[in-house]
C-alpha cells in the first residue's frame, strides 16, 4: 500500500470507552521516505488496541524495516523503554534483535502519535511454519529461546521496573510501566541479583 499525496488519517479506537485518537499516515510516509533516502511503501502487519505496525519496502518489494506507532493514549514512557530496552539488550548481548533507526516519543509531532522505526529481522516466523516443522526442528528452536532467556536472566538489576536512560546515557530501573499492582512499589522493590551460571 503506498500512501497517497492526501493526509490519510487513521484512528486509534478504544473499546468504546474513549473518542478515538488519530495520526497522519501521510507524515508518517514522509518521515519514512525521509529516513530511508528513497522512495518506500507501508503495508500494515499488524494492529492492537495501542500500536500499528508497518512493513517499510522499496517499489521491488525489499523490506527495508518497520515502523511501530504508539496510539496516544498509549501509557506514558512505554515506548521510551521499550527503545532503551531494544539497545541495552543489543549492546548487552548477542541476542539477534531489531535495531531501533529512530524514534521520536514527542506526540505532537507532524505525525501526531510516538513512533521507532526498526530494523527487519530476517527469517520467517516460526509461528507460521510451526504445524509444519520436524519435531527436531521445533526442538531447536525451543532450545535456540531458551539459550536467548537464559542470556537475559543473568542481565539483572537491584529494583524491580522498566529501563530508562539517565541524563548520561545510563541505564537505569524506574518505575514500572502499566501493571497496577505494582504501582505501589514502583522502583522500590529489591531483588537479589542472580549468579551468572
């Protein structure tokens, strides 16, 4: 889908409960065409109630990343974590991850909602070959996972919370982001750091 020259308007809908929020699908196609020096398509992957996310391809169909928009009612400094967590997770391991290209967590932006853009991980998802996967396959990759779980276990920190960077660049725990149990003890809950294996 190649947005056209219009400002295309999506909505973020709520269940109802709220007036839907909107942003510029046509800015967000600027931005993208700007980022990527060349002319680029957005075909829609996939769609919650707080994110869109876009496929990023040339004319010839090579993907070049993808673009996740955060709805505006989508809780505050989530999606500033989520970058922090994507680096810190890529600086910190050998994990194959996404790189984030840019973000910009300002919703007033000309696209009007925060938005990463992303690398595209290369493969295919095993859930859609899942069926039809050897069983040595699948025990691969469950073994692939739990290698990569087991990496990010031994990444641990003395508060419970979410990754930010602090004014200097560092990584630091604050508070958690969206769960109501813990609001309470948001940064403040210790817990033992775990011995590397």
């Amino acid at each position: 889908l190649a947005v056209a020259k219009d400002d295309t308007v999506l909505t973020f809908s709520y269940d109802g409960e709220a007036d839907p929020d909107t942003f510029s699908l046509n800015q967000l196609w600027v931005l993208v065409n700007s980022h990527f020096g060349k002319a680029c398509n957005l075909k829609k992957l996939v769609e919650g109630s707080y994110h869109k996310v876009y496929d990023v391809h040339q004319e010839d169909g090579t993907s070049l990343g993808v673009v996740h928009v955060a709805a505006p009612a989508f809780l505050k400094d989530k999606l500033k974590s989520e970058v922090v967590t994507f680096k810190y997770l890529a600086s910190q391991t050998q994990i194959p991850i996404s790189q984030v290209y840019t973000w910009n967590l300002d919703a007033s932006n000309p696209v009007g909602a925060e938005y990463m853009f992303m690398q595209t991980v290369p493969g295919i998802s095993a859930n859609a070959k899942w069926d039809t996967l050897l069983m040595s396959v699948k025990e691969h990759v469950v073994s692939q996972v739990a290698e990569y779980l087991k990496v990010m276990f031994v990444l641990c920190f003395n508060h419970t919370g979410a990754l930010y960077l602090s004014p200097e660049d560092d990584v630091h725990v604050g508070p958690i982001i969206g769960i109501p149990f813990y609001h309470a003890a948001d940064g403040i809950i210790c817990v033992p750091k775990a011995e590397a294996p």
